[in-house]
C-alpha cells in the first residue's frame, strides 16, 4: 500500500494506510463543515509568512449611524400602534409593501394627492411621537 507524500509515493503497511485516508477524510470533513457554516480562519488574515495583516477599516460604513437608525427602526416599531387602523394601513402599505401612492389610492378609492397628504400628517404625527 502507497500513500502521496510531498509528491511521492510511500510504502506503509495497512494500519499506517487507513490512518492516513481516515485523517484525510476528517479534515475534507470539516472543512466542508467551515464552508457550509461560513467559518473565516485566523490564517487567512496572514500574508505568505504568517504576519498578521493590518485590518482596513471600512468607511464607507459608519457604525454610529447604523446604530442611530436601529434605534429609530425600533422607536419607529413601538409607534406604529399608537396610529389608527387606518394609519397604520397606508402606512403599510407605502413603506412595507411597496406600492405607490396612486395604487394605495386606487386601493383606498382616493387619489394619490389626498394620499400623499395622509401620509405626510401621519409622519409628522410618527415624528412627534418618536422624539418624545
């Protein structure tokens, strides 16, 4: 029996054999594992030497910003109920479903101006509530 190492062939006996395709199974296993559940390696923060390489803030994010508008989303959330059932329908449907005000207003048996001026009172009344 044979077995590859650094680019020859081995001779062992069949223990050394099995032992070898056995760990060798394991770790195309696991790193099968690591792929399917996104895991990231330390060794691929390190160059060619095994120096760590120097992290790169993004700036394109800014991470006070993410949190203000977390923490609006759920002030936003807390809200919500606090409008009629009306409200919260046009709400609904302009900010969480997506559609236009004409189609809310087609929807509403309205035109899409008087839309646009509920939703507009609405936000203001969503503002004051929120900053309060």
């Amino acid at each position: 029996m044979f077995i590859p190492i650094q680019g020859c062939l081995l001779e062992v006996v069949r223990e050394q054999y099995t032992d070898f395709y056995r760990d060798k199974e394991r770790w195309r296993y696991l790193q099968k594992l690591d792929t399917k559940n996104r895991l990231l390696s330390l060794d691929g923060f390190t160059d060619s030497e095994g120096n760590p390489l120097d992290f790169i803030t993004d700036e394109a994010v800014d991470i006070a910003e993410t949190v203000v508008n977390a923490v609006m989303v759920d002030r936003l959330k807390a809200a919500l109920p606090l409008l009629s059932d009306s409200e919260q329908e046009l709400i609904q449907a302009i900010f969480f479903d997506g559609l236009s005000e004409r189609e809310v207003g087609a929807r509403l048996g309205i035109t899409q101006s008087v839309v646009n001026k509920r939703k507009a009172r609405i936000l203001i009344k969503l503002r004051k509530i929120i900053e309060n």
